[in-house]
C-alpha cells in the first residue's frame, strides 16, 4: 500500500470479508481477533485488485525494506 487510495480499497476489501480493522498502514493491517476464517476469501479479493498477504517474515522484511 502507497497511497490513501490503497489504504482505503483494503480496508474495504477487509470490511467487506468480515474482517474489524483497527488500524492500517503502509504494508500492516490490524484487525479484531475473531471467529471468522475467511482468509482464503479475503487473499482473493486482494490479490483481485493487485495486492497479496505477506506470510514470511523474510518476505515481509524484504517488503518493508523497498
């Protein structure tokens, strides 16, 4: 995520999953712990508009390092 814009279509694609944000930024998102286990629907959705869930923490290191 780069922009406002970025931050704002993953909060929704979240939102619209089932998924409670507390926060988001650059390359983060927390949400509210819950029930729902709609990961699978959730990467979908953000793989649609061009995004994806880092799960390795090298992968992540290296991200955050761009």
């Amino acid at each position: 995520m780069v922009c406002n814009r970025c931050k704002t279509v993953v909060q929704q694609l979240f939102n619209n999953v089932g998924f409670q944000v507390l926060s988001i930024e650059l390359g983060k998102v927390v949400i509210k712990e819950n029930d729902n286990n709609n990961f699978e629907k959730l990467e979908k959705a953000l793989k649609k508009e061009g995004f994806e869930i880092i799960k390795e923490t090298s992968k992540a290191l290296i991200e955050k390092l761009k």
